[in-house]
C-alpha cells in the first residue's frame, strides 16, 4: 500500500494496514509528519500537539511501515507514476487540505502579501516563527486588522492576533507576559496586573462573517436534526462565540458580506462589505449597504480545500472521490482517499475516525494480503490463515486487489530505499526524528 501524508489520516491507516501483515509506504511532504497538529493547530496547545505527536510516532514506528519523508506527491514523486509503475496495491491519499479557499473577489490574489494574508501560512508563520532556523515568510500582526471567517480556525486566527497585540501593548508598559498566559483569557491577565484592558489603547481585529452568528459553523447538530436539536446547536454556537469574545476582545459583525477590494498605492487597505440577507444557507448581499472596511491588514480565514495535484482530477475545490463509504477516485480505480483530504474541514476525532472507517472498509472489501509466493517467508502462520480465509471469502470479487509477487515487493523496496537515501533517512524512524526536531521548537 502507499499512503500519501503521514499525520493523523495517513498514521491511522498505515498502522491498520501494518496490523494486518501489509507492508505500507509512508510518502511525506515535511521531515516531520504531523501535518495540521503541528502546522495548523495553534501553539498554545502545547499538551494535545505533544500527545498527538506521540500516537503518530507509535503508528509510524510500527514493522512494516516504511516512512518516507521530504518527499512530496507532485514534486518528488508523480501521481500517474505512483498509481501506474509502482506496482501498488492501492494508493490512500491522506494529505489534508492545505489549499486555501479563495477569497472569491476577482484581483484579490494580486494582494497576497500587500495586505491580504491567507490563514494557512499566517498559522504556519505564527507556530514557527520563534525557531531559529525559521526562514520563512513573517507576517506583521498590526492591530485593528480584519478577519474574514466564521469557523473555528477563524477564531484561532482572531486569537492570534489579539494574543501578540495584548502582549506588545502590556510590554510598552513594562510588563512582560507570554502567549501562554494571555490564552487563558486578556481580562484576567490585565487584572493580575493592575490595569483594565480598555486602558492599553487596544482597538482589537475585526471578525466579519457571511450569515447570521449563530450559523457559524463553530459547532454542529448531529445527523438528521430535529427542531430542538437545531434550536440547541444554535446557543452553543452563539456561546462559544461569546466567551471567545469576553476572553479576547474582538470585534464581531455578522451578516458581512466582502464585495469588493479597498486598494491604494498597489496595497490592500481595506474591502467593501454589504450587509446580507439571510435565507436558509443563503447570504445575498442587499443593495446600496455596501461600506469600505479599512485596515492594516486582511486575513481570509474561509476555510481549507485539497492541493491541486497534477493526474488528480477535481471536482470542484475537491479531488473526485466518488461519494459513499469508501471515498474512491472516480478516474483511479485504486486510489482512494482519508481524513482531510475528504472531509475538507473537521478535527483530529473526524480524521481519525474516517480513516479508521475507510481503511477497515478496504480491508474487508479488496484486501488479499501478503506475498503470492509459496512458503512466503514473510507471512506467519496466522497471517496465511487469515489471507486463505479472506481470500477465499472474495476469490470471486473481480476488484480484489492482486497479491504481489516477491519481485514486485523487491521492486517497490528499491525505489522506497532510493527514496529515503536522497534525504539520508537509514530506516530508523526515532533517530531521524530527533535529527529534524528543532531544539527550540515550541
Ligand atoms: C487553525 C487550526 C486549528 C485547529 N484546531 C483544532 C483543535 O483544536 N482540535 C481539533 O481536533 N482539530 C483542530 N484542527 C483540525 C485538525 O488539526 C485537522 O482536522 C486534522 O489534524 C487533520 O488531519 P489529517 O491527517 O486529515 O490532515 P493533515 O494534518 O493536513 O495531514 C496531511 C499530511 O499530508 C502531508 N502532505 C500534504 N500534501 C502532501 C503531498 N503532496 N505529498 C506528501 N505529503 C503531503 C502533510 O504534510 C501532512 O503531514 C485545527 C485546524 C486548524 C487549521
């Protein structure tokens, strides 16, 4: 099997593949693999990211699993060579949504950079900005900048910039704080110290968002909903937004609509922004309520859709997963994908739980496993019983998926160990770990 992206999606199913005596190749793009937990989700949370990085290691560690880092689908490594002449069984693409959604104002993208920032990298740049070996792009975090969003990476995004904006303000006044402590709440950290917020002269970002704010997708009701259901999911979301706002000071418009782009001097300065009319889960922007926002900074935070790979045909902002249980490619017949780079949004549970559900699915669905080979010396006993059984329960299914020969294993290992080589990867996942974890990584 190969699986491309090694973080919560991709570890999961190459742990259930590599429990079940299948020899699985890990493709991933970073030297690291934790994909959103590490890159995505903010700093502050300093335990979760330390205890995700752990299960992750525990996955990818596991005998059978071959974990190739640096290597990139698309840069590296070709989709149509990968799904064609590789000789694998099947190809699992776990690589999430890192794509930013557009900001949909025709001449936007012009701006990146000159006044329009995109959520992806500004969390990137805000969780590595501190390493010493960071060389990156680095972003300004000026106060009173706008956030376009709704979600709950929005709100991470308004927290963001809050957090530095209440820490220079309180270092101007000579008391040093850390992003540790403003994150349990600006307030309450303005009161250890003797000084009420208003007094810091912090005029705060502003969050705008298309609908109403209790349609902020920051919670949601369960399938099939009933009247209450919906009515309860409604108050959750309007609390959550509430104490988010008690504890960070933002600013908040709901039913804003961006329309139009606010330019001068070649830099974005603001956009224009109508006033929307709600009707079910559309937003019409009414006429002549259109206003220029100004500030000195846009950050679009709508949300995150799969990287437009070469061979990998869309559909729409999507990869063209056929719907159902089993997300496969609607043009690859092996290629199927977990986590993510499916679901477009979610958390860790969402991932985790999808890509146990596909993988599980798959085995029972396609798998034969092991080598077809007589006397294998790679299989143990219980693992031929298992295949036998398995094999004989879909020996009529024409999409099982072929056993591959001891040549095509070998095969596929060369290329594997080329591939680690080039990055000097010796097959020893804990020492390569702490090779590429830099010493102030926070
Ligand atoms: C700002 C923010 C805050 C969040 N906060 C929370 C939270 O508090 N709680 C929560 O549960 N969830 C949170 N999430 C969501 C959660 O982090 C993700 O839903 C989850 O981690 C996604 O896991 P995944 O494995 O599906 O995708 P990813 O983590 O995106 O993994 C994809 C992997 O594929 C690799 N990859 C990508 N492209 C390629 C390629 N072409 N070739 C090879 N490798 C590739 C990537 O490097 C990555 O390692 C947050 C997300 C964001 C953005």
């Amino acid at each position: 099997m190969a699986v491309v992206g090694g973080a919560i999606s991709g570890s999961v199913a190459a742990e259930i593949f590599a429990d079940h005596g299948i020899r699985v190749a890990v493709f991933e793009q970073n030297a690291r693999p934790y994909g959103k937990i590490e890159d995505g989700l903010p700093r502050w949370h300093v335990e979760q990211r330390k205890q995700e990085y752990a299960r992750i290691d525990a996955r990818l560690r596991k005998p059978g699993v071959y974990f190739i880092p640096c290597t990139k689908l698309g840069r590296d490594i070709d989709f149509e060579d990968l799904t064609r002449n590789w000789g694998f069984s099947a190809v699992i693409l776990a690589n999430g949504a890192w794509r930013d959604r557009d900001l949909g104002i025709p001449g936007a993208n012009q701006y990146v950079g000159k006044g329009l920032v995109y959520q992806n990298p500004f969390i990137y740049w805000y969780n590595h900005k501190n390493e010493s070996s960071y060389r990156g792009v680095r972003y300004e975090t000026p106060d009173g900048a706008l956030v376009v969003g709704g979600g709950l990476a929005s709100i991470d995004v308004v927290k963001v910039l809050q957090l530095e904006n209440y820490e220079r303000a309180l270092r101007a006044r000579g008391i040093e704080t850390s992003f540790q402590e403003l994150e349990k709440g600006v307030p309450a950290v303005c009161k250890e110290h003797g000084i009420r917020p208003e007094d810091l002269g912090v005029k705060g970002c502003l969050l705008i968002y298309r609908r109403r704010e209790q349609d902020m997708p920051l919670a949601q009701p369960p399938d099939d909903p009933t009247p209450e259901q919906i009515v309860k999911t409604e108050q959750v979301r309007q609390k959550m937004l509430r104490l988010a706002r008690e504890k960070y000071l933002f600013r908040f418009q709901d039913r804003r609509l961006p329309t139009g782009l606010v330019v001068e001097n070649g830099r974005l300065v603001g956009l224009k922004v109508a006033e929307t009319r709600i009707d079910g889960r559309r937003a019409e922007p009414i006429p002549s309520t259109e206003q220029d926002i100004r500030a000195p900074l846009l950050i679009s935070s709508i949300g995150s859709v799969p990287e437009v790979l070469p061979g990998i045909s869309m559909r729409g902002e999507y990869y063209a997963f056929a719907v159902g249980a089993v997300p496969r490619h609607t043009e690859h017949r092996h290629v199927f994908g977990v986590g993510n780079v499916v679901t477009g949004q979610g958390n860790i549970r969402v991932s985790l739980v999808h890509s146990q559900a596909v993988t599980q699915k798959l085995l029972d669905h396609y798998a034969r496993t092991g080598i077809d080979t007589e006397g294998s010396a790679a299989m143990r006993p219980s693992d031929e019983q298992r295949v036998t059984e398995r094999a004989e329960a879909l020996i009529d299914r024409a999409e099982c998926w072929p056993a591959l020969s001891l040549s095509q294993v070998a095969n596929i290992e060369s290329r594997i160990h080329a591939l680690q080589q080039r990055v000097d990867y010796t097959g020893d996942y804990d020492a390569w770990i702490a090779k590429v974890t830099p010493p102030d990584l926070e």
